[in-house]
C-alpha cells in the first residue's frame, strides 16, 4: 500500500462515515470509489455499511476491474464504470440511498433532464444539474446503458426509486456535490407547491460566467 493510497483509504472512511452519521445513506446502503493515477480504483465493499468502513479491507480493482486485494467490492460497480467511462476527467463517485434524493425522483412532474430547478448557487456551481435516469434491478448492468446514454453531460445522475450517483474530480468535491443534490432536493420537497422563485436564466448565465462552469443547459445541443 503505497503512502497516497493509504491516505486516500482513510479519506473514503471518514466520508462514509460523515454521511452515515448524517443519515445520508442508511444500513449497508451506498457505496465509494476512488481513481488511481495507474487507472485502478479503491471501492468501498459490498454489504458494508458507510458508518464502519475498514481501510486495510476496501477493495483495490486494478484498471480492467481485477480484485488486487480487501474485500469484494460493490454490486453497485457498473454505475461507477460507466459514470468514469463518461466522465474521464472525474477521479471520485459517491452514490447515497438519500432520502429527499429518493423522494424527488418518483415526483411526476420531473424533467429527467433536469431534475431540480436552479434554487441555490451552490447546487448550480457543485452539481451543473442533474439527469434522472428510470429504475433498473440493483446490480443490473443495463444502468450503466442508460449512463452512457448521457454522453457525459452529467456528473450528477438521479436513479429512479433508488438514489444519486456523483462523480467529482476529487473525492471531496464528489461528496460536496452529493450533499448539495441532497440538500436541494429537501428545499424542492418543503418549497413544492409553494411557488418558490428559482434562479433566474440571467443569473444562472451569470455564474455560468463568473465561475466558468459547463452546464449540460449551456452546450446547445441538448434541445
Ligand atoms: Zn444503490
């Protein structure tokens, strides 16, 4: 275990175990990964609860998916795949069992193309949005079909009836995301039929260009 891997082993623990005790993902729910400058990864293993992650026992995949050593890892796997196979430059995925997450994503009136109107900046300046993606059997590697499907368009993707997954270019900005998605959908819930005023296009626009985000709205051509 070479010195940055044990660091970021201790990172992936301390994450999981912050969200866990936030009650953001429940039982041995939501799963972790990191990737290695060599292309290998670090997943948190299956049936492992966030809350009482090992570091010396979490996966490490070499870069065709081999297990090197820890635990088997996830089920969930083919989510993280096909999310790093889209967006190449991400190196972290948090995928949570989310309540309000959860909730947002059996709503009728969804845009699956934007799950969650622009209500705050940071959700804008952490997430860019959000892509709805329909249910699929946990495990199913039809998912990461309906992932490529977005071409990459987004770092945060909402699976139907089951919960978020969020890459970032690091494991704490996958993270960061991951709660401001969750944050976001619990002020959609609480202001839903109340009419709330969302960011305006002029103000979306505004920290598009301040702080030069690409926003799957802002390429034009997506309709
Ligand atoms: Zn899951």
């Amino acid at each position: 275990m070479s010195s940055s891997d044990g660091k970021l082993r201790e990172e992936i623990c301390r994450y999981g175990r912050s969200l866990f005790e936030r009650g953001l993902t429940p039982g041995s729910s939501g799963n972790i990964s990191v990737r290695l400058d060599d292309g290998g990864w670090l997943v948190t293993p299956t049936n492992a609860s966030l809350g009482f992650l090992d570091p010396a026992r979490i996966a490490r995949l070499d870069a065709a998916g081999h297990l090197l050593s820890g635990d088997k890892p996830t089920k969930e796997i083919p989510l993280h795949a096909a999310l790093y196979e889209s967006r190449t430059e991400a190196r972290a995925i948090v995928h949570l069992h989310s309540t309000h997450a959860v909730a947002v994503s059996m709503l009728p009136e969804i845009d699956p193309r934007a799950v969650l109107p622009p209500l705050t900046p940071y959700y804008v300046m952490r997430t860019g949005g959000t892509a709805l993606v329909p249910y699929f059997r946990p495990g199913d590697p039809a998912v990461a079909d309906a992932i490529r499907g977005l071409a990459g368009r987004y770092s945060a993707v909402l699976l139907a009836n089951h919960g978020p997954v969020v890459a970032g270019d690091s494991l704490e900005g996958a993270v960061f995301a991951t709660e401001e998605l969750e944050e976001t959908a619990r002020l959609y819930l609480l202001l839903r039929n109340l009419n709330p005023r969302a960011l305006s296009p002029a103000q979306v626009d505004d920290l598009v260009a301040h702080f030069g985000l690409t926003l799957p709205d802002h390429r034009g051509d997506c309709g």
